[in-house]
C-alpha cells in the first residue's frame, strides 16, 4: 500500500470473486464512503464485465 491506495491486479475471469471477497456490490460503488471505505478508481472499465 502506497499513499493510502493498494493497487490489485487481476483477470478478467476472477474480477467478479474478487469484488464478492471485498463485499463491492453494483448498488454500494457510489456509496457513501464513511460506510464502504474502498474505492473502486477504474468502476467505468470494469463495470461491463461484472455488473450486467
């Protein structure tokens, strides 16, 4: 973690696990961020692949 941000690589197949492990659901990305603390930076480019 660099300057509060931890940057997560992952494929395309697994982004879906990956966002269900870190309890990111479609509805809570544009929460308030006092409740969902993690921020996802790039929501526009992965939005098509896993919240269709």
């Amino acid at each position: 973690m660099e300057e509060g941000k931890l940057t997560l690589t992952v494929r395309a197949s697994l982004l879906a696990y990956l966002l269900k492990a870190l309890r990111i659901e479609a509805h809570t990305v544009h929460a308030d961020p006092k409740a969902q603390q993690i921020v996802v930076e790039n929501f526009d480019k992965i939005k098509n692949r896993v919240f269709v």
